[in-house]
C-alpha cells in the first residue's frame, strides 16, 4: 500500500513538471517593452479605471506603439478595485509577464497593498491616479513615482485663492469619509487658516451614503462658502441635492468634485463651483486643445484627471526610456531616469519630479462656465510650480503627522 | 477519501515548488487560505446547516490585530498571533451568544449585520485601522530564523499550516461531537430529545469556526503584508459562501475545490477572459443546474455511476 502511495505521489509530481515546464521558456532577445497597466474593470471604480485606460491607448496609438526606437507591449490587468487582486496581478504582471515598468494602480489603497511588494522586485511603478499623502511624504519607495498629484497639493493653493482672492471668512467643510476626501479637505483648511480663515464645521458623510438630504440640512448658513471634498460620482449627487435643497451659497471643491469625468454628466448645479486641480480640459495652450480634440475624437469626451494621468505616464516611460537609450532592463537607471527625468511637457505644461517622486506643476483655480453648450472648468488663477509641501518647509511638513479627519487641529469649529 | 488519492494530492502539492513558477507557487499559497477559510465557514454551513453571510470579520480581525500589535507596540509575531487568535476567538464567543438567538434566515441575517458593523469599524476607526489607507509595512514572521519572504518558503509554511488545521478539522468532522452537530442540522428537534443541547453544540461549532477563519487571517496578513477593511466586507464572505456551496458543503474536500476554482477564475483566468466576472457566474449557474450539491458530491456521483461500484454518496459525509 505504501509502494503504491508513493509511486502515485511521484507519477503525480511528474504530471505536473510536464505540464508547467514549458511555461517558464525564456523569451527571445529581441523584445518588445513590456509595459504593466493595472486599471480597474469590475465593480464601483470602474469608470475611472476605464477612462485610465483610454489614456494609455490614445498615448500609444500616437506613439505608433514605439517608444525609445522599440516596440511596447502593453499588458493590462484588471484589479477588480481591491487590494488583494491588486498585489495578484502585480505578480502576475512581474512574475509571469516579466514586465518592465508598471503604470498603475487607480486607487490609492491598491498603491499601499503593492508597496512592499515592489521594493522587494525593484519594479518601477509609474502612478497615474493613486493620491494618498504618505506614498511621496512619509513611506516614500524609491521605485514608485507619480505623474499626477498628491491629494492635497491642489487643496493648498486654492485655501490661499478662497482666503486672499476670493476673501472668504468662513467656510464649512464637506467631504468623502475616506483618506482621498480627509486629505484634500486638510489640505484646504491649513493654508486657508494660515490666511486668516475659519473652517467652522466639518462633515464626513459616508462614502456610500445614499442620500445627501440630511448633511445638506445640517450644513451652516452663515458661512461664505462650502468646500466639497468628493471623489467619484458623489460630487454629482451632492451638487444637485445642494441646489435642490435651495442652497445657494458659493462651493469650492477638490479636482475630482468637478472633474471632466463626471463634469459631462452634471447641469446647472456645477455652474461656479471653484476648484484647485493640476488640470483642466480647458487650459488655453496647443497642446492641451490638440490633446482633448485628440481625445474627444477617440472616445467623445473630454479628458480628465484619469485620461491625463495615464497619459502623462505614458509620456513619462518614454522620456525615461529615451534616457536610457531603450535600455529599460537595467532596472536601477531606468527608475533613476523615472525620478529625475527634467523637464516633462504634456497637456498639464511643464512639470518636475520632486526628489520624493511627486510632480512639481502648475497648480489651476478653474471656475466651471458653460461654454459652447457644455460645461468646462475655465482657469481663472494660475499657481506656478506648486509643490506637494506648498510653501512650507519639507523637513517640518514630514515631521508634522499626515492630513486626516483630525489633522490639522479644528480649533473653530462652531457647535 | 481513499488513501492514494490522499497521497497522490500530498505528492502534487509538496512538488509544486520544485517545477513551477514563482507565480503559480504564490497562486497556489492563495488558493491553500482561502481553503482554509472555506473549511472553517464550512463548520457552519455544511455541517451546522447555518448559513452565515459574516465570516470575513472573524479574517479580518485577526489581520487586523495581528497588524496593529505589531505597527502600534512592536509585538513579535510569537506574541502577536496567539493574541490576535485569541481576540478573535473571544469575539466569536460573544457574536455566537447573539447570532445563535436565530438560525435560518434569522441567522443569516444577524451575522451579516455583525460582519458589516466590523467593516465599517475598520473603515472609520482611523486611529486604529488607518482607515481606507489600510495597515501597511507589516512584515511575515521567521520560524527558526527562516525567511518567509520568497515565495516557496511561504508556501511551505502555508502548507504546514494547512496540512495541521486540515488534520483537526477532520478529526473534528469525523468526532462524535461531528456527528452530533450533522444530527442538530438535520433532526434539531429530535436531537433535542434525544437529550443533546443543540444550542451548545451550534455555539462550541460557531466558535471553532471563528478559530479557524483566524487561523487563515493570519496567513493572510502574512501574505498580503497589507490589511484593507475590504478584507472585512461582505464581498469576501460572499465570496466565500459560494467557494463552500460550489465545492460541496458539508464535505471535507469540497470548500478546497471550491477555493480553487474561485481563486483561480478571479485571478489566473481574468487575465485572459476579459469579462471573467460573466464567466465566473456561468460556473457558478452551471454547478448549480447539474450539481446543486456541489462540484465535489456531484463528480463522485458521475464517477460511481460510470464505474457502476459504489453507491452515490449522501450529503455530509466527508
């Protein structure tokens, strides 16, 4: 019986090295860039993961597929939004598809679940969404960069606008329950407050909250303005239950509140709202009309935070690359050429990477207009090389903790 | 399950390191957890017959303690993972006192209720949990100064793990308390006249179950390194519902198959199939057509008719 149960357990054993042997055949010499993309399919992030994708596709499409005199291969995973599939895929994308750089992933939490993972490969990681503070400030990764921005980094100039521009006092402050939505809202309030504003009430509805009516009725009414703190369609339901409830006070609001990926879908209760963003699909330059008439040819819309993000990514890896002279396996100077890459021109302007691995860009105050009968985010300010830190000190910026529902201090807030 | 098929599955599973891939090695680390978690909600709804919709809190919490010791007061792992299976189990305790008030859809009902309270404890108790940025920089634990970081060592030491609480689950299932526990399933009434009391063995069955989950938690943690309050929510203890009832619940092996075929569609076919979450519902509606007890009743059926030996075998026995 023993002889028998061993003999199987090793025709077992051969079984399967028959069947996963020619699996691990090297590849030829000659090879394309494999390029990573983990983007989100299924599930309540989708939307964003799609127009990522669209990004990527329509900076390929006029690369021709070449970068830095190669061709790109372009293998795109789907995370599922969560962090499991996330770290999943990444391996599957290291492991198995043997990829050279990784661009990706969407949400923020998805970045940490992969973090340690990426050191331990040394795989560069290109982000073109994920905002969390800590991931350029307190954990930074050497193989992680980002092409868009950190959560607060918009919020921080437009505190400045709102308090010295704009002249607002007062302000209430609503936000997503969530890091994204304390992170913008803190940002805004600290620069706000060193400029001699008052936050005097802060409320965090739920992520999922069903329905805006009973915040909106807690709301004050002796405030100058609201500050809407959203991510995803939420700022569209807020928006319209806002005006429904006949509120009509000024609101200023994170990029996302008002993104073009959502902005298309909004009416008249968007018209005025202020927000900070590293982007707009109406920034007056040539490239950036040449690149949302591109985009709007490709998938009949403007481009937003998601469509740019990838984009830019996409610009990135090849300025990196190009660096490089193609050499994208020798993965210490191409990660070296990713964080120090000068000068990076895309739709946004000129931006830098910081030595934490997070852009240095122009900072837009835009207005949301109806122009040509669709809403658009006109820039009305321009902030000039922004950094994640604003104007503060790095050194006593990382000493402080990171942004959260608590941080900073709310010291006037009214009951 | 005869004793070749034993050691066909034994040698299969020990080899695995030695001619696959780092990738199929890791896929196959995930499969061997979520088995496990499938065995433990398998307690419950197969041998119990109670259908829970909160298991991932029993994952989840033990992660999370796990994580926080660790993050917040530099525990060990040989301190932090008896106390994080102890925290869980004690919470099992107190949840079995109030989930067991019901059974049936009751039942249901009250622990997915207990399972999303924890979800968005861990989602706002930021304090605590770092809320939707999850707990990060954890590290896996060195047995006898063995790294675990590469992934045939951390295969290994699942496999361990698994093979040890495959070992008492069994000798759980197969006990005279196992047989009790099918008898309050199927004949609570009667058993209650036979003089046992049902309620406790549901309650001493709802806590082992919890033990188990947190068992498989803190591979999990190992493994992922990373601990997100989705761990906790109701997706993952749907999902591993369906991993237990498309295997075949109330048998030993039928929660591993279904772990792997769910594992497997959700992370090595959605790379090819673009719409795998379509596919994974067409598997799912095809058990439940032509298998509706479960892949792993319903193949030995088709074997023991093909074969013409043997008689079909009946629910519950492993």
């Amino acid at each position: 019986m023993l002889i028998k149960s061993l003999r199987a357990a090793l025709c077992a054993a051969g079984a399967v090295a028959a069947t996963l042997l020619p699996l691990q055949s090297s590849h030829a010499q000659t090879e394309p860039i494999r390029i990573g993309f983990l983007t989100v399919r299924t599930g309540a992030l989708a939307a964003g993961g799609k127009q990522m994708e669209e990004g990527i596709q329509l900076f390929l499409k006029e690369r021709n597929n070449m970068i830095a005199g190669r061709k790109v291969e372009l293998i795109i995973a789907d995370t599922g939004g969560n962090p499991a599939g996330a770290k999943t895929k990444t391996q599957e994308l290291v492991e198995r598809n043997k990829v050279h750089v990784i661009i990706g992933p969407l949400a923020a939490f998805e970045a940490l679940a992969i973090d340690d993972y990426i050191r331990q490969t040394k795989t560069p990681i290109v982000a073109p969404s994920a905002a969390a503070e800590d991931l350029t400030q307190r954990k930074p990764n050497p193989w992680f960069v980002r092409t868009s921005t950190s959560s607060a980094q918009p919020n921080q100039p437009l505190g400045e606008y709102a308090a010295k521009t704009l002249g607002y006092k007062r302000v209430a402050i609503i936000a997503d329950d969530f890091a994204y939505g304390h992170e913008t809202a803190s940002g805004f309030q600290r620069v706000f407050e060193d400029n001699g504003g008052k936050v005097v009430q802060k409320l965090w509805p739920p992520l999922n909250v069903a329905d805006y009516g009973s915040y909106v009725g807690q709301l004050k009414g002796n405030v100058d303005a609201i500050y809407a703190g959203f991510a995803g369609a939420n700022g569209l339901r807020f928006l319209k239950q806002l005006r429904e409830y006949g509120n009509k006070l000024p609101v200023l609001g994170s990029a996302t509140t008002t993104d073009e990926g959502i902005l298309k879908q909004m009416g008249d209760e968007a018209l005025g709202v202020i927000s900070g963003s590293w982007y707009s699909a109406a920034i007056d330059t040539p490239e950036s009309k040449r690149f949302v008439a591109a985009a709007n040819k490709e998938f009949g819309a403007d481009p937003g935070y998601y469509t740019l993000g990838a984009y830019s990514s996409g610009v990135l890896v090849e300025q990196a690359a190009k660096a490089v002279n193609g050499k994208v396996e020798d993965k210490e100077a191409f990660m070296k050429a990713l964080r120090n890459p000068g000068t990076v021109k895309d739709a946004r302007g000129e931006w830098k990477v910081d030595e934490y691995g997070n852009p240095v860009q122009n900072i837009y105050i835009r207005k949301v207009e109806r122009k040509g009968g669709k809403l658009v985010n006109t820039v009305v300010k321009t902030y000039p090389n922004v950094s994640q830190f604003w104007t503060y000190e790095p050194k006593a910026f990382l000493a402080a903790p990171v942004y959260s529902r608590d941080v900073p201090p709310s010291k006037n807030i009214e009951p | 399950m005869n004793r070749r098929a034993l050691a066909v599955c034994a040698g299969l599973l020990v080899a695995m390191p030695f001619v696959a891939g780092e990738y199929y090695i890791n896929l196959a680390s995930q499969i061997l957890i979520a088995a496990l978690f499938a065995l433990s909600l398998n307690l419950l709804v197969g041998y119990g017959g109670l259908t829970s919709l909160g298991h991932a809190a029993y994952m989840g919490v033990a992660a999370y303690v796990s994580g926080w010791l660790f993050l917040k007061f530099g525990f060990g792992h040989l301190a932090s993972a008896p106390l994080a299976l102890l925290v869980t189990t004690l919470m099992a305790a107190v949840f079995g006192l109030i989930a067991l008030r019901a059974s049936g859809i009751g039942f249901l009902m009250i622990t997915l209720a207990l399972g999303q309270v924890l979800w968005g404890l861990a989602f706002r108790w930021v304090t605590v949990t770092n809320g939707d940025n999850g707990l990060s920089g954890l590290t896996r634990p060195m047995p006898f100064g063995i790294d675990l970081n590469g992934a045939n060592a951390f295969y290994f030491f699942t496999l361990i793990i698994f093979a040890a609480s495959m070992v008492c689950i069994v000798a759980f299932a197969n006990s005279a308390f196992g047989s009790v526990l099918r008898g309050t399933r199927d004949q609570p009434r009667r058993m209650l006249a036979l003089g046992h009391n049902v309620w406790l063995v549901r309650y001493l069955t709802f806590i082992s179950a919890g033990f188990w989950a947190a068992v498989s938690g803190l591979l999990f943690v190992y493994y992922h390194k990373f601990i997100h309050p989705q761990a906790l929510g109701l997706t993952n203890s749907a999902e591993t519902l369906l991993m237990v009832i498309a295997g075949g619940s109330g048998t030993l092996i039928g929660p591993i198959v279904g772990a792997a075929i769910v594992v497997l569609l959700k992370n090595y076919v959605s790379a090819f199939v673009e719409r795998w979450t379509m596919l994974l519902g067409f598997v799912f509606l095809f058990i439940v057509l032509f298998m509706p007890d479960g892949v792993v009743p319903g193949v030995q059926r088709l074997w023991a008719r093909l074969t013409g030996k043997g008689r079909a075998p009946q629910r519950g026995q492993p």
